[in-house]
C-alpha cells in the first residue's frame, strides 16, 4: 500500500498487473484502485471463473459496479460464446472488446517489444489505443486526448512517454 500511495503521488496513472487470485497484495491493490479492468476471454472455464470474480467484487468486497469492467479479449475468435453471451451469462456489461489479432502479439513479445509499437496498424493495437483513450478522456477530459493520437503512431509513443516521467 505504501508503494501504491507512493506511485500514485508521482505518476498520472498506476497500472497494476496482478497475479491470479485474491492475496493479500492483489486485495489491497484492488482496494486502492480506482478502477479495475478484469479481463476474460469468450470461454465457458474463464466466464466461470470471472463470474466468481464479479461476485468477490461486487458482493465480497462491496466494490460499486463502476470501479469493476469487463474487457473481453480475443472476442470474435469464434470459440463458440459470442460476445454478446460473455454479456447475458454474466449478468455484467463488457466495456471494451479486443479482438483476436493472429500472431502479431506473440511475435511482438518474441521480439520484446510493445504490441503497439511494433504493429501500430493491427486491430488490437487500435484497440487497445482506444482503451486507453477513452480511459484517459473519462479521468481528464476530451481535451486530453485528440484523434491524432490513434491515427498517428509517433504521437502515441510521444504520448505514452509524457504519461510516464
């Protein structure tokens, strides 16, 4: 918790990977964030496991639904759930859809490189910009962000940099 207090007094934004389940570490972060972005895929398995999720959240923790959204990944990858399933079976709005995007995210970590740097034109690349446009115009305002930061790659760099001096 101190580091977290730490991050967010120097940096605009603190994003937090954590591993599955609920340690002690994981909790206290979702305690502290302000927003939390759990992510599933369009399976029966994982729509299993983030239902349990949303119920630790929602009815455990006593988290509001807007501190808690779905990002489905790999949706339209034909797995037989369709995404507008993810939906109905969890009860649970989706926020944001990233779609399948065939090797480029593979070879872009083979290579040690951001996806969006390395395939700035794939549909997951745009995707995830806009993720992180809408996330950032919710938090400061559309004057933040402008469409030149999705249709210009070098100013997403530039811009991704900015966010994290």
């Amino acid at each position: 918790v101190q580091i977290l207090q730490l991050l967010r007094e120097t940096h605009a934004y603190v994003v937090v990977d954590t591993a599955p389940g609920y340690t002690d570490i994981n909790v206290a972060a979702f305690d502290f964030a302000d927003l939390i972005l759990s992510v599933c895929t369009p399976d029966v398995v994982t729509l299993r496991t983030i239902g349990q999720a949303l119920r630790v959240f929602l009815d455990g923790f006593h988290y509001k639904p807007e501190k808690v959204r779905l990002v489905l990944n790999r949706a339209g990858s034909k797995t037989g759930v369709e995404n507008l399933d993810v939906s109905r079976v969890l009860d649970y709005p989706v926020r944001y859809e990233l779609p399948s995007d065939g090797a480029h995210p593979a070879r872009a970590a083979n290579e040690g490189k951001p996806l969006i740097l390395r395939y700035p034109e794939s549909p997951l690349s745009r995707a995830i910009q806009q993720m992180a446009v809408d996330l950032v115009q919710e938090t400061e305002g559309r004057k933040r962000v402008t469409e030149k930061v999705i249709k210009t790659p070098r100013t997403w760099r530039t811009w991704l940099r900015r966010g994290t001096s």
